[in-house]
C-alpha cells in the first residue's frame, strides 16, 4: 500500500498509545490521592486549631488547675499527666476537658459532656500535664497540652501530633 500504514505499524501505534495511556492515569490517579490526603490533613488542622485555641484562651485566664483523678475544685499537679484536666473559668465555673474514646470531649459546670472534635477526627492519645498549680510554689500555673490525632482512611490518613504551652494570666504571688 501507498501512503497507507500496515497493520504491524498500527498495532504499535495502538500500543504505545495504551503504555501512554497507562502511565498518565497512574500520574492523575496520584495527584487525586494527594488532594484526598491535603484535605483531611487540612480538617485535622482547622479542627484541631479551633479546639486547642478554645482550650487555650479558656486556660488562660482560668485558675485552680486540676489534672488527673480526685476532687476536681482542689489544684493539683500533674506532673506524668492525665487525659482529664478541669479548671474554673474566669466566671467562677468549673470547665473540664477529657479524652473519652476518640474524641475530646468538655464539659462545663454541671452540665453533660460534649465533643470539641469533630466525628471525622480520630484523637489517639490526649495528655494535660500541670506544674504550678498547688499553691505556696515558686510556679507560675501552666498547662502542656499534647495531642495526636489522625483523619482519613487507608492511604489517604493523615497523622497529627500537636503540643501546646499554656501559662495562666493571672499572676500566681
């Protein structure tokens, strides 16, 4: 044939054009896979950031820190930490915040726990830790929150550890 392919030279066309093909759906595939995971890491964070400043801002000008078991209105150390942590709230109520399953939980005064994360966010390990707390030490009051937390499934999960200083307003003389 004139000016015509063969079929050999088709059937290598078509191949090449396959391998192509092939090789730009595994690269698009993977920039999708990416996107999942740069979206749940982005969940993690946005959810995680509200919660932690919530905390913050509350511990902050809160006063009487309690970590750990026992009577929450007495201060106490907590200095090998505990997934409990209550304090009263600069309007004189008692707030509590606890790891209860995957979840942070808080509640305040009398009222009925209820969850800071939100249901996509799995909390894996939650630890206040306490120094100061006791009066009569040379301490300022101050509170280490650490938290790691994951979002996601399968391939697409993403890991987050976060750990935060807070150190109360008031001055502790």
């Amino acid at each position: 044939m004139k000016g015509g392919f063969t079929l050999i030279e088709l059937m290598v066309a078509i191949s090449i054009f396959l391998i192509v093909m092939t090789i730009s759906m595994g690269s698009i595939i993977s920039v999708f896979d990416a996107n999942r995971k740069s979206r749940s890491l982005k969940t993690v964070l946005n959810n995680l950031n509200l919660a932690v400043e919530s905390m913050a801002k509350e511990m902050r000008f809160g006063e009487n820190y309690h970590c750990g078991p026992g009577a929450v209105t007495i201060p106490q150390n907590c200095p090998s930490g505990d997934t409990l942590m209550s304090f009263l709230s600069s309007d004189g109520v008692q707030i509590t915040y606890r790891l209860s399953g995957q979840t942070i939980e808080k509640k305040i005064g009398g009222e009925t726990y209820i969850a800071v994360t939100a249901p996509e966010i799995i909390i894996d390990d939650l630890v206040f830790y306490t120094l100061g707390a006791v009066s009569g030490d040379s301490l300022q009051p101050k509170v280490l929150v650490k938290i790691k937390s994951r979002a996601g499934a399968g391939g697409s999960q993403s890991d987050l550890t976060l750990q935060t200083l807070i150190s109360q307003r008031v001055l502790d003389l």
